[in-house]
C-alpha cells in the first residue's frame, strides 16, 4: 500500500508539476499578449500624435496661404482702383508753349529776367503768373509731358524751385503760393513717376 500511495503520490507530483509548468506557459502567453497589446497602443498613439501633427502643419500652411490670397487681392484691389482712378481722369490737352520772353540787353536784364540756363525764359514774374494760373494739373504747373521720367521731374523740379524761392525771387507778389504749387505738384508727381 506504501508503494501504492508512493506511486500516486509521484503520479498526483508529476500531474502538479505538469500543471504548473502549463500555468507559466499561459503566464509567459498572457504577459507576451499584454506586451503586445501594449506596443500596438503605443504605435497608436504615436501615429495619432503624428496625424494630429500633420493635420495641424496643414491647417497651418492653409492659414497661411489664404492669408497670402487675401493680401494678394487687396493688392490688386489697390493696384485696380489706382489704375481705374488714373484711367478715369480725363487728360487735359497739352498745352501750347508758352512765349518766348525778348531778351534784354543792358546790365543782365531787370526785373528777375532770366534766360536760357534752366530752359525757362520768362520774368520772374510772368513765372510765378504762369505757374499760379495754370488748370492742366500738376504736369502743367511743372511744365512736363506725360510719361517723363524721374530725372526730368527732379530736375525741373529743382530749376522751378531755385527760381521761385521766396528769399530769391524777384517778382512783386505771389511767389510763395507759385513755390509751394510748384512743390505740391513735385510732391503728387513722384509718387507715380517712375
């Protein structure tokens, strides 16, 4: 009987052993199962991180392209209603020379005549009369053609000035008003003279 219990004792051992070894492989199946589990979540995570990323950068370059289609528009905007308001404007006729002022012999003339250097031969006063009482707009106080360039508008800008500056200007009256006509209409000129 000894042996009898000694060999079920051995049998009911090895039935234990056998179960035990079978329980630690189901617990080195789940903790493999978990630890996949728990790198799949992870790869999730990282792949919803990294899409959430990429959709904010999209949003990000939308923001910022339509920002540039809204600054491209109001510049065409602006560009278009310049172009239309200097289309609109009716050009006036050019308007014929003005008359050669007689040259004066003697002691260089009298009266502020002035001659020849600056292309301007009129008194100092018919100057200030003619500037005063110009209608063409701004290319007829300054005496230019249409489409001159910037050098031609500088210079005669600068022979107009010299030459109706309150301090040097000889005529009667009204060279102040003549020399800040002239320097409005240099002022409205430059900024579309190119």
């Amino acid at each position: 009987m000894l042996q009898q219990q000694a060999a079920a004792a051995a049998a009911a051992a090895a039935a234990l052993k056998e179960k035990e070894e079978q329980l630690a492989a189901l617990k080195a199946a789940i903790a493999a199962k978990e630890a996949e589990q728990a790198a799949a979540r992870k790869r999730a995570a990282a792949a919803a991180a990294a899409a959430a990323a990429a959709a904010e950068e999209r949003r990000r370059q939308e923001a910022i392209q339509a920002e540039s289609r809204l600054r491209q528009q109001r510049l065409n905007s602006a560009f278009g209603a310049a172009f239309a308001s200097a289309a609109a404007k009716p050009k006036p006729p050019p308007s014929p020379p003005p008359p050669a002022a007689p040259q004066q012999r003697g002691s260089g003339g009298g009266a502020g005549a002035k001659a020849g250097a600056d292309g301007l031969e009129e008194s100092d006063d018919d100057l200030v009369r003619r500037v005063l009482s110009s209608k063409g707009g701004d290319y007829d106080v300054l005496r230019l053609r249409r489409g001159c360039g910037a050098a031609a508008l500088k210079a005669r800008y600068r022979q107009l000035a010299v030459r109706l500056h309150p301090d040097k200007c000889k005529a009667k009256e009204g060279a102040k008003d003549a020399f800040q006509k002239v320097s409005q209409a240099y002022d409205a000129l430059k900024k579309v003279v190119v």
